[in-house]
C-alpha cells in the first residue's frame, strides 16, 4: 500500500543522516520506525489491561485458533465434568 507523507525539511534530513548510519532507505527507515511505534503502543494497551481483561483476551484468541469444524456432543461433556 503506498501512501504519501509530508516531512518536514528538518526531519528530513534528519532521516537521511539516520538512514546512512543503519544502512537502510530513508522509506525502510520510516517503516521501521512505524512498526516500533506500533509494537510499542500494543505493549502499552496490554500492559493496561486487568488480568480477567487479559484472560479474557487470551480465551478469545484461542478460541479463534480452535477448529469450528469439529463438534462434541452433549453426552461427551458430561462424561468429561464427571
């Protein structure tokens, strides 16, 4: 996905100096940079979460990992709860 941003003069140059000291592209740099920020903003939100917010959440995703096409019957878990 291309998306056009405007920098300014001094950030510029600023990137392009940062830029040849990584070795990168100014545009590898920039989406480095992007990816960090948003690594970092997860943690936070994570990090502020309750534990029965991040059970919650950690129930959900494994309940996104389970395979819907499989079904147990009624009988199977009551025999389990047993």
């Amino acid at each position: 996905m291309k998306k056009l941003v405007e920098v300014n003069d001094t950030l510029l140059t600023k990137l392009k100096v940062l830029s040849a000291f990584e070795g990168l592209s100014v545009k590898a740099l920039m989406e480095k940079a992007i990816e960090l920020f948003v690594i970092q903003k997860e943690k936070e939100q994570l990090d502020s979460l309750t534990e029965e917010q991040k059970e919650d959440l950690g129930l959900l995703l494994l309940m996104q990992q389970a395979d819907r096409t499989k079904t147990v019957g009624k009988d199977e878990i009551f025999k389990l709860l047993e």
